[in-house]
C-alpha cells in the first residue's frame, strides 16, 4: 500500500478484516506500507498491521514478492504510480477519483487495458457501490423493479471547510487534488448514478464556486517553527459544486457536491425515480434502502423501508444475522473480497479505470461548463479543464 493517511487507514482495516471474515479464494498478505516520512510509515505499519515499512516506492513495487500494489495518495501521483506499477505486472487497486487530469486517466486506463493482456488486474476505489443497500439498488434497478429511469438527484455534503481557519491542505490546492469538491466527493456521486443506474452521463450544465479563497498556512508548513503562521495561501480549487447531468435514456439529473453544508458531516444521498417506483439511499442510514411501489395497492401506497442485513443481500451473509448492522468500513472489506476474487478468477473487477475515465471526463465537462457560464458541455467533447 502507497500512502498511509485516512484513505491508509480505511484501506488497512479492509486488508485486515476481508481475509478474516470471507473465504477469499487465495491468501492476503499485508507486506509493505510506503510513505515519505520513514518514522510517520513505521508507525504506520505498527498500527495497521504491515509487516514492512518504506520510503521508495519504486524499489517496493518492483519486488517478485509483491503482487499487488494499493494506491491512497493524492491524486497527483496516482498515474506515475499506477502506471509504473501496472509496468511492473502488479494488480492496481487506485483510490479514487482515478487521477487529477482526463489526460492522466486516459493514460492509466489505456496502461491498464495493456496488461490485461498478461491478466493483470486494476479497479477503482470507489467503495460506496459496495455498501450493500448502494449494490442492492443497482441490482433492483437492473432487474427493473422501478421500470425506465425518469430521473436522478444526488448529493454529497461535507462541512468541514465552513471554518474559515481551517489551514490550506493539499485538497485545496489544485495541482495537489485536481479539484475541490468536485473531485473528492463529486466523483462518488457522479459513478454512484451511473453504477446504480446502468447509464452514464452524456452532458453536463453546472457551476463551482471557492467561498473562502484564503487560508492559513500552517506554520510548520512555511517553516516558522512554533510560531502561529499568519501566512495566507491561495485555494486553488472549488468548495462547492452544483451541476445537471443528462443520462445515456434522456434522464436529467441534479447533483450537489459541497464541503459548505453546515451541518453535514458527510451526507451522501441519491435517489433514483422511475415510471414504476423509486429507490433512495442515505448514507446516514446506510443499512437500509427506502422503496416506493407506484403499482401497489393504494392503502400500502408509501416510500417502505428495506432493511439491508438479510443472508440474501450482497455481503452481509459473511458478517453477522439479520437487524445486526454494517458501517462506513465494510465497503473496504467488500472492495478486497471482489479485487482478490477477481485476480484468482481472471476477470475484470469494477469499477475499472475506464469507468474511472469516464468518471474524470464528467469531472472535466463539469469545469468546462463553470468556465462558459453554464453552457451544456457533452462528456464526450469535455478537454481537459484549461489551467
Ligand atoms: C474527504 O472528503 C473524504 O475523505 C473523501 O476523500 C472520501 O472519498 C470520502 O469517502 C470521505 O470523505
């Protein structure tokens, strides 16, 4: 594993848990953790149960004893990682959004299709489509219990910016994180519709916005020692993104990603409504899925509560009986179960990087529509967001 921040840690527990509680069909090995800082890496490993720790990540992914390389860094070096890794004919697992840039991506999948051929694997971490109620949802939709998808509205909402003395980090530097908002949490959003639904996102009307464009530089960051930093810095990217999306049948979409959200900690919501029902999820209550049957008998009319713990739902058989519930982790433990099982089984896990591709092309239609005032941009056409 690449990096050891939260996405590390998440990353680290899925590692750990999925080969203990699912009958993985070869054995997980937790062998290096990689990272800069040689003594923040060592603590690292101790804490989340590498059995190494290192600074070189170039000399770690070109060991014989290493099959697969996990991605967690900022999104700047996902592809020279990625890229290099897959050269090495290691199986990638890269966090999401895929990279920074649609040229980036388009040279990550394009590395990934080539070593396909030698039945080298590469997914995605867009874990959400594996809490259960998300991939109950795509399986409902597929087998068409709501009938043709009408219409889309997802959010996902953070508050952690509103301070504005939250100090300038990496996700708020563009050539860090490529973008804001959009990209850290916009992406989830943007392949949850298209994952759920089966339809991807063929244009987009939308707009950004940075509300506090200063922040303080942390004073070790600018080398002052223990002083407090008065220093200020430039956010590079956006805070908040409001977008529509038209859908492969015809379908409009809205779609909120924001970090201004007072209030919300991390609320991620779609719901999805059809010519014969509706499907919604909430994070906040994520081991439930609500349904709405349009064809049922009036006195039962209502929006129903699924409860998602039953033996029968996606996953849940391996952890624990009906009505005792999941959390935030397990989707990293689902996401190990599906890679490993895929790499012995030879077939391609999902997400890939091409639909991490197509993801990063919604991402830059977003920001080419914000730079001409709204205009309806077609994800096909999107360029790489201008500098
Ligand atoms: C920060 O917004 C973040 O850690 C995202 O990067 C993750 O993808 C999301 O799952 C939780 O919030």
């Amino acid at each position: 594993m690449i990096g050891y921040g939260f996405m590390g840690a998440a990353h680290s527990v899925g590692w750990r848990q999925a080969p203990r509680v699912f009958d993985l069909p070869d054995d997980v090995e937790m062998a290096v953790v990689v990272g800069r800082n040689a003594d923040a890496v060592a603590d690292a490993a101790a804490r989340w149960g590498w059995a190494e720790a290192a600074t070189d990540w170039r000399e770690v992914i070109a060991r014989d004893d290493i099959d697969i390389v996990d991605i967690v860094t900022p999104g700047d070096s996902h592809a020279e990682i990625a890229i290099a890794a897959l050269g090495e004919g290691k199986h990638v697992l890269c966090e999401k959004p895929l990279a920074n840039t649609v040229d980036e991506a388009e040279a990550m999948a394009e590395a990934a299709e080539r070593a396909v051929a030698d039945g080298i694997r590469s997914m995605v971490g867009f874990t959400y489509r594996r809490v259960p109620a998300v991939t109950l949802m795509h399986d409902l939709i597929a087998r068409g219990l709501i009938g043709e998808v009408r219409q889309v509205r997802a959010a996902y909402r953070q508050d952690w910016l509103v301070d504005p003395d939250v100090p300038l980090a990496w996700r708020l530097q563009k050539e860090h994180a490529g973008s804001g908002a959009l990209g850290d949490i916009g992406a989830h959003i943007i392949d949850m519709t298209q994952f759920v639904t089966g339809l991807d996102v063929t244009a987009i009307s939308g707009t950004v916005d940075t509300i506090v464009k200063q922040r303080p530089i942390l004073a070790e960051r600018a080398g002052l020692g223990g002083t407090a930093s008065h220093e200020y810095g430039e956010v590079t990217v956006d805070d908040v993104a409001v977008f529509t999306g038209r859908l492969a049948n015809g379908a409009l979409t809205s779609f909120e990603a924001t970090r201004f959200a007072t209030g919300r900690k991390n609320s991620l919501t779609i719901e999805v409504s059809g010519e014969r029902g509706a499907l919604a999820f909430d994070l906040e209550r994520l081991n439930e899925l609500r349904h709405y049957d349009r064809t049922a008998p009036a006195e039962l009319q209502g929006f129903t509560d699924i409860l998602v713990t039953e033996p029968e739902h996606p996953y849940v058989s391996a952890w624990w009986p009906a009505g005792h519930m999941l959390g935030y982790e397990h989707g990293f433990s689902h996401q190990v179960v599906d890679f490993v099982t895929a790499i012995v089984q030879g077939t391609d896990p999902d997400p890939s990087f091409a639909e991490g591709l197509r993801v990063q092309r919604v991402l830059a239609a977003v920001e080419d529509s914000a730079a001409n005032d709204s205009a309806w941009v077609r994800v096909d056409d999107a360029v790489p967001a201008r500098a």
